[in-house]
C-alpha cells in the first residue's frame, strides 16, 4: 500500500493505470479489426465538377460512418473506392471495368446519369454485381430488365400522371414538350405521349435540345414554338444547366410573360435550390412537380450535421445546398451495407468464366474478367431490404424506390412555394392526409380548386390564356343581309373589325364559360369595297390553309366541308327549304253552306233528327193528342217537333217523364252541333284559308318557273342537282331582294318559289308576314351552323361543351329575346290552311248518349206494355197466328190510354161543359156559333177511329172472344 501523504508515488500510480487501461484497449480494437472482413464497392461518379456526384459521395460516406457506429457489432465493412467519371461516359464505363477486373468491388454506386447507368449495368450483368444509382431517374433503364440494376431514385415515369392531372385541372387540351435530346429526356416522353394521348391531350410539336446548343439554337427554337404552335403551355424535362439556359433566353424573348405556362419535371425542381440566383428569378411563375420526402427531426439533423461536415471538406463550396439526390445516396448506401451483412462473409472472391466475355454493343474488345459469387444472393438481399431512412420508408419493387407522393411547386420571385401534392389514389389535394391515402374510398381528383393560389408567368393570378391570340375570320356580310344573324363592320379609328349579331353572342358566351381565358381577333373576310371576298367554301379554304385560326359566323355544317375542318356541335338548326306564296282557298259559292259537315255527320245528323222523331212519337202517342190523327199526320208532327228543336220552336207540349228526358238529351246534342256548324261556317266564310301556291319541284321546272338562292352559298349547288337550269336560278343578297323577287314573279323576271337555310326563311316569314309566303317540303337536312376550326383542334370539344351549357341554360333564350323578338310563325311542319270541316269522329260520343238515352226510354215504355199484355201473346192454348197477336198488339198501342192522368183531366172538363150546356144551351150554341176558330183537327181523327173498339184495361177481357173469333175464321178459311 501507497501511503496517501505520498503525492508523487499517488501520481505515478494513476499514470501507471491509464497507461494499462489504453494498451487494453488498443489490443481489444486491434482484435475486433482483425474480425472485421473488409468488403470492396466501387463508386463511380462526378466528382469534379458535378453537384450531385459530391454530394452524394459525402452522404455516402457519413452512411458508412452512421451505420456501422450503431452497428459496431457487424462483421463486414464497405470499403468505398472513389472514381471520377469527369461526365464522360467512356470514362465511367472504363472505370467501372477497372473496379470489376482488378478490385474485384461486390457492387458500384452511381452512376450519375442515364447514358453512363446504360453501359454499367451491362458490365454489372456479366460480373453479377449489383449496381446501384440514385440519381439516373430515367425510365428506360428499368426497360433493360436486368436483376443487378438497383434504381434508388424515383423513376422518371411515375410523375406523367401527375403533370397529367395538372393540365387537365385547367383544362388544356394542347401542350409542347421540350427536353434534353438525349436518352435522358427520349426515355421521359415516350411515357409522357403515352398518358397524354389517354387523356386527350395533344401534343402539336415536341422540342428536341441539344445539350451543347448554343444561344442562338435555343433562341430560334424557342421563336419556332412561339410563333407556329398555337398553344403556350409547355413541359421542360432536361438537366439543371441546360434548363437554366433555356428559361433565361425565354425571358429575353417574351415567353416568360403574361399568357404562357411552363411546368417543369423533377429533373429540375428536385435542385430548384441549386439553381442561379437570376435563373430562379426568370422562372417565376414556373409550376414544378418533385418528389415528396416528408420533413422529420432525423432528416433535420442530418441536414445539420451534412453541412457542417462537408463545408469542413470543401470550404470552396459553401454554397451548396443539399438535395434529394443526397438523401436516396444515404439511403442506397445504408440499404447496402444492411444487405451486405445479411450475405455474411463467405465467398467475396469473384470466379472465373471462361465464356464470360466482354464482346458485345457496348464493350467491344475488352478482356474477360470474374463473376462475383456472393453476386446473385446480394442482390436478393438488396430487395428484400426494409427500414426506415431519411426519404421515409425504404421499399425496392423490381430494382425501383416505391415513392408516390409528389408535390407541386410554385416558383415566386427567387423562392417557391408549395401549392399542393399528387398522389396515385387522391390525384390533387391541397394537403396531404395520410389517412385519405390508405382509404379504399378515396375520390380521385383532377379540379384546379384542390391547389392553392398560383401566380402564372408575368406576375398574373388568373388562368393564363394559354392560346396564342386567335384569327378569326368572319364573313362579311350585305349590311341587309340578315344583320341579326351577323353584322361585321370595320372601325377605321381602332383598325379593329367589329362584329355583332346572334352568331357572334353564342360565340362569346361559349369562350366566357370555358376553363381558360381565351384571346381571339375578328378579321373581316371582304374586298377593299367592303364586299364579301368570296363564298363561304372559299373562306374555310382560307382556314384550312393557315390563314385564320377559326371561322366564326353563320357557316353550315355539311360533309363536303368536314372533310378538310372540324365543326363544334351546331349552335341553331339549319337545313335547306323551299319558300313560296300563298293562295287563298275560300270557296264563295251557293253551296257553301255544306261545307262546315262532312256527309257523313250530315247523314247522322238527320238519321239522328228521324230517329227522336220516332221516340218521342212512341213515348206520346197513347196519351198525347198532339201525337194522334191520321198516319201522315202523326208523321209530320212527329218530324216537326225533332227538327224544330233545332231552333227551339216547338210548340207541342210532351205529357211523358220520359219523352222530357230524352228531349233534355237531345236538345244539348242539338245545341253542340249547332254551335259547331255555326263556327265552322263563320270561319270558313271570313277567315283566310291559305295553302302553298307550288308544292311540287318538278312542276316548277316543267313550267320554267325562276327560282332564287342566297348569293355566294352552297344553296346554289343544290338547286342545281335537283334539275333547275341556270336560266331559272336568280341570286339574291338581301331578304329585302327576296321579297321584291316575289313580287315581280318569273313573268317580271322575279321569281316564284325560292330556296333557302331554314333559320332564315324563318326569320324572313316573321318579317314579311307568315300569311304571304310559307315554307313547302322538301327540306334538305343539313348539321346546322357551327364553328369552324382546323382539323384536330382541341377546341372544338372544349368550344362544343361550351355551347351545349349555353344551349341548356338560360343564357341562349336571352340572346334570342335580343335579335329575334318578332312574333313566331306557325310551325311550317304543319299546314299553313286548317280543315274547318266537321266530321262524324269529332261527334259520335254526343249521338251514342242520344241513342242510349233513346234506347231507355224506349225500354222503360215497352217492357211494362208488354208484360201487360202478357196474355195477349203467350196464349198457348190459342191457334191465333204470331201475325195476328202482333196486330192486335198494335191496335191496343193504338188507343187512348184513358187512365192516363191527361185523359182523366179532359173527362173531368168535358162533363163540367156538358152541365154547363144543359143549364144554359142557348149560351152554349150562340158561343159555339160565334166561334172563329176551325174545328179540331183531332175531332177529326176521332171519328176517323170511332170504328175501332177501344181496349182499355177494364175490358181487356172482351179481347179473349176477338181472338177466339179470329182464329175461328182462321181455321174455317183452311177446311174450305
């Protein structure tokens, strides 16, 4: 033991112990070193002068460090050896051979770009080693179908559809890529097309850049696109330095101003940061689509600790600013160093193939190297690799990094600013919720109102108009011509045409709904003089040909012309027609008054007159005197009374309930009918019955009869194939000549029938009156009046769609109140004169509820009588013949019935007469002497009938002996 008041012994005692204490653990590092196997990688990249090659090699080394510090307790060690690529590509392809034949590396990292990723992985393919990159994000490596290829970045294809949906939000129907002409930006745009083309978008012009273009070529390329392609949206998809270039020329010539959009890929957004000051400032106004990798605190303390460590290595470069490339080279790194010990430490030697040669496309002559061994099981291991790492959750599919969020950028003065995120499920969303992305139910979306405010190009918050500014042609019209249609004047003062009129109103209410602004310019298609400068399949020649970009006005829509355009949906009905005159049919003769009845109501009129006759005659016979006499008398009342009802002039009064019923019956059947013939008679005496003076083509070319036809319209070559002449066919210009045509009539050298497009004829008949001229079969059909535009032209649908919200809401009835508010005509499907006849079919229900009334009464009389008389005809013991029961039936209908409360009436009157007479019978004779009035004609038909026995039901039984006697004489007549 040391004695504590020894400092100095105390001293070099605890000197002693940590000197121990340090030789210990130098021995046992020493140890673990020796346990360690040492595994070679190779890492070709740019490290000379590209950003991404640097920053990936430090992310790569300070993986190393962070993993193998939290896993010191694994075997294998990466050892990286470093080759400079320089960006060439034989450069990179010779170090990689290098690293494979006398390294004998287990995998390379990089490489940095596609075309140098192209020829090492056909190395990597021989040697069976795994190669991996993470930031060669072109998608036709992933064509090579090779299972050492490791894409550690995203693939360039997974953002098309969120550009996609991009367009579509804003409703652009025309875009213009333009990339790198490399296999960098061709393996980007063959997928662009490809989802492009499912969405209806086209694609006009792609651009191809070189990336050793000059100012100059870029500047005359970029003149091209601005001067020839009609739309101004365009996709950029090429590398940092040449997108620099390319944005900082277009400002200089105008493109980055108001109404151009300009979506970039991630090529360039992903090292937006890296960017030159004044580059980012001639992008504003740029959309970006990137990759999303979600901020968390271990990605923020890395970013720390990367930036203190490698300003610490390059003090040059202070200025450079971590990306994305970084982050999936610290993932890629980690992923392999996890696969590699997951391998183990057997067999890191390469074997010997003699049939492994080198002899082919992309490595001609070079000598035979080894296969890797451990080649195939790290690369299994390397997809079946999971964890956690800066980017989020590491997952390899088929040798690609599954990410599918992207976000979407907005580049403000030198910044950006994020305006919202894409995903597979959701489509566009202002924000991102992870719930929302595993949802089964999740809607998918593509409306520009799921992304937040954007300021476009020039500094611009609106949609762009993102059409260059269109020509419009516009037929120039006769100032009479039809102004309401289309009026174009031109404005000396402005140098401006100005063109007004229903056409032009539909037109401008179509482009105001549509999802983008669009900027158009009339240009009148005239001479010098104002007149039109030629026919209207003139002007679409001039359209077809380049001259104007769209037609606009009253142009029809036929087959011959869609042949060389594209016609949005007709906005009117259109279709050819002939016109003529009217005449008047009125008939003013004698017999006029037959008209309003066809015969047939006439013959049921009077049947029906004859048959209440009948009726009535039946219901009053037997206790109605006005109903008795002679046959010829009873007739002619009986007529008297039907048909004086017709006037209500009968005077004969009716005793029987039911000869009151039907009468009521009858009388309104009278009363409609009456009323009917009394109208239909006025009308056809004092309104104007007009019908077509011609209604058939070939009678006017059999009688030579002049037609006209709009001037400078296609009318003209129908005419002709329906057989007219020239000599017959006169050109108008105005409907004011139209009409003084008429009026002249072909013997004047006017014209008597004219053809002409449906919507002016009706608007001409509105104008002239409807009861002059009207329009006569045949029509020609034709696809109505539409808007003219070249052939493919997106418009067209977007401008159809436009018409048709126009069409169903209420803005097209409001411009038809504007320029037509004349009174409508009638529909000239239908005939101009009405048939003011009155048939049987317009009356029969009124004449069968007369008959059925008829037919009840007649029941209600009959069945009583009959059952009455019962004994009368169902006498079974009597030989009397059926004949002769009928005919004594007929003489008991015959008499009076004086039990009838009439009858009665009269008796009771007659005896009061007769005591009057008996008292006074001088009275009684000088009154019946002074009398004036004739006898009674049914005194008459009194003593007429006075011969026959009356029947009345108290002496029904004096009938039995009569047929008794009857049928005596019966038989006596047969024995003799």
């Amino acid at each position: 033991m040391m004695k504590k008041d020894n400092p100095i012994s105390f001293v070099y005692f605890v000197i002693f112990m940590v000197t121990c204490w340090c030789v210990l653990l130098g021995g046992m590092a020493q140890t673990r070193n020796e346990s360690n196997v040492i595994v070679k990688v190779g890492a070709v990249l740019d490290v000379s002068n590209g950003t991404v090659g640097i920053i990936g090699l430090s992310c790569i080394n300070m993986a190393l460090t962070d993993f193998y510090e939290s896993h010191s307790h694994y075997k294998t060690r990466i050892q990286i050896i470093v080759k400079d690529s320089h960006k060439d590509v034989v450069t990179a392809a010779t170090h990689a051979l290098d690293l494979i034949k006398n390294e004998e590396v287990q995998a390379i990292m990089g490489p940095i770009t596609t075309m140098e990723a192209n020829y090492m992985i056909q190395l990597g393919d021989k040697a069976q080693i795994p190669i991996v990159t993470f930031s060669a994000t072109s998608p036709s490596l992933a064509s090579l179908e090779s299972q050492y290829f490791f894409q550690i970045s995203q693939n360039d294809s997974a953002q098309v559809k969120a550009i996609t949906s991009i367009i579509q939000a804003f409703g652009w129907k025309q875009v213009v890529p333009i990339y790198i002409d490399n296999s960098f930006g061709e393996g980007l745009i063959h997928y662009l097309a490809n989802v492009l083309q499912e969405a209806n978008i086209q694609v006009p012009y792609v651009s191809a850049i070189s990336l050793s273009a000059n100012d100059h070529v870029i500047t005359r390329e970029l003149q091209k696109i601005m001067t020839t392609i009609p739309t101004r949206v365009y996709i950029v998809h090429m590398s940092p330095d040449l997108g620099s270039k390319l944005f900082t020329l277009a400002k200089k010539i105008g493109m980055m101003g108001q109404g151009y959009v300009w979506i970039v890929t991630d090529s360039i957004a992903n090292l937006f940061n890296s960017l030159n000051f004044n580059v980012r400032e001639s992008m504003e106004g740029v959309i970006g689509v990137r990759t999303y990798i979600p901020r968390t605190k271990k990605l923020d303390d890395f970013r720390v600790r990367w930036k203190r460590k490698f300003i610490s290595d390059n003090p040059t470069l202070f200025n450079t600013k971590f990306n994305i490339f970084g982050i999936w080279a610290y993932d890629a790194t980690t992923a392999l160093a996890m696969a590699m010990e997951k391998v183990g430490i057997e067999n890191t030697k390469f074997g010997y193939n003699e049939s492994n040669t080198s002899s082919n496309y992309y490595m001609p002559n070079f000598e035979k190297f080894g296969i890797a061994q451990n080649g195939k099981k790290l690369s299994e291991a390397l997809s079946n690799t999971r964890f956690n790492g800066l980017s989020g959750d590491f997952n390899v599919v088929d040798g690609k990094l599954q990410s599918s969020i992207f976000e979407i950028i907005n580049v403000i003065g030198n910044g950006e600013k994020r305006v919202g995120f894409w995903t597979p499920s959701k489509g566009l969303a202002r924000n991102l919720d992870m719930k929302g992305l595993i949802s089964k139910n999740s809607i998918y979306s593509s409306s520009k109102n799921d992304l937040r405010s954007i300021i476009w190009p020039g500094d611009m918050y609106s949609i762009p108009p993102i059409w260059k500014k269109l020509k419009i042609g516009v037929p120039a019209r006769h100032a009479d011509n039809y102004p309401e249609f289309l009026k174009v004047k031109y404005d000396n003062n402005t140098n401006k045409t100005q063109a007004t009129g229903f056409c032009i109103d539909v037109f401008k209410a179509a482009v105001d709904i549509l999802p983008y602004n669009l900027e158009y310019e009339f240009l009148e298609y005239a001479k010098p003089d104002g007149e039109m400068a030629g026919t209207y399949d003139e002007l679409i020649t001039q359209l077809y040909q380049g001259k104007y970009d769209a037609v606009v006005g009253d142009v029809t829509i036929i087959a011959n012309r869609s042949n060389y355009v594209d016609f949005t949906m007709p906005y009117i009905e259109s279709g050819v027609t002939m016109v003529v005159s009217t005449k008047d049919n009125r008939k003013k003769n004698a017999w006029a008054f037959l008209k309003p009845l066809t015969w047939d109501l006439w013959v049921a009129s009077v049947g029906s007159f004859v048959l209440f006759g009948f009726v009535v005659w039946n219901l009053e016979h037997k206790i109605n005197d006005d109903f008795r006499g002679p046959p010829s008398y009873q007739i002619g009342t009986s007529l008297w009374f039907s048909f004086s009802t017709m006037v209500y002039a009968h005077r004969e009064k009716v005793v029987s309930n039911l000869t009151r019923f039907v009468t009521v019956v009858w009388v309104f059947v009278v009363l409609i009918l009456v009323q009917s013939y009394t109208a239909s008679l006025t009308s056809m005496l004092t309104v104007e019955q007009l019908s077509p003076s011609i209604t058939d083509v070939n009678e006017l070319i059999r009688n030579k009869m002049n037609v006209g036809y709009p001037i400078g319209s296609y009318v003209q070559g129908i005419v002709k194939k329906l057989g007219f002449p020239d000599s017959q066919l006169i050109a108008y210009q105005s409907p004011n000549e139209f009409h003084e045509l008429f009026i002249k009539g072909s013997v004047n050298g006017g014209i008597d029938a004219a053809f002409d497009e449906v919507a002016y004829v009706k608007h001409f008949l509105r104008t002239y009156s409807c009861s002059k001229y009207v329009m006569v079969e045949p029509r020609y059909k034709t696809g109505g009046f539409g808007y003219v535009f070249p052939k493919g032209s997106p418009l067209v649908a977007d401008i159809s769609r436009a018409i048709l919200n126009v069409t169903e809401g209420g803005k097209m009835k409001t411009i038809e109140n504007i320029w037509f508010n004349e009174p409508t005509c009638p529909d000239s499907n239908t005939k101009v004169s009405s048939n003011n006849n009155l048939g049987l079919e317009s009356f029969w229900g009124l004449f069968l509820i007369a008959g059925i009334a008829s037919i009840i009464a007649l029941l209600f009389f009959w069945v009583p009588f009959l059952y009455e008389h019962k004994h009368i005809w169902l006498q079974n013991n009597l030989s009397t013949s059926l004949w002769r029961r009928i005919c004594i039936l007929v003489k008991i209908f015959d008499q009076r019935n004086l039990h009838h409360y009439t009858f009665k009436k009269s008796k009771n009157e007659s005896e009061n007469s007769n005591i009057a007479h008996h008292d006074d019978g001088l009275g009684a004779v000088e009154a019946s002497s002074d009398t004036q009035c004739p006898p009674s004609p049914f005194s008459q038909t009194e003593s007429n009938i006075s011969g026959y026995e009356e029947f009345s039901p108290n002496t029904e039984m004096n009938i039995v002996p009569i047929i008794n006697e009857e049928v005596a004489h019966v038989n006596n007549n047969e024995i003799n």
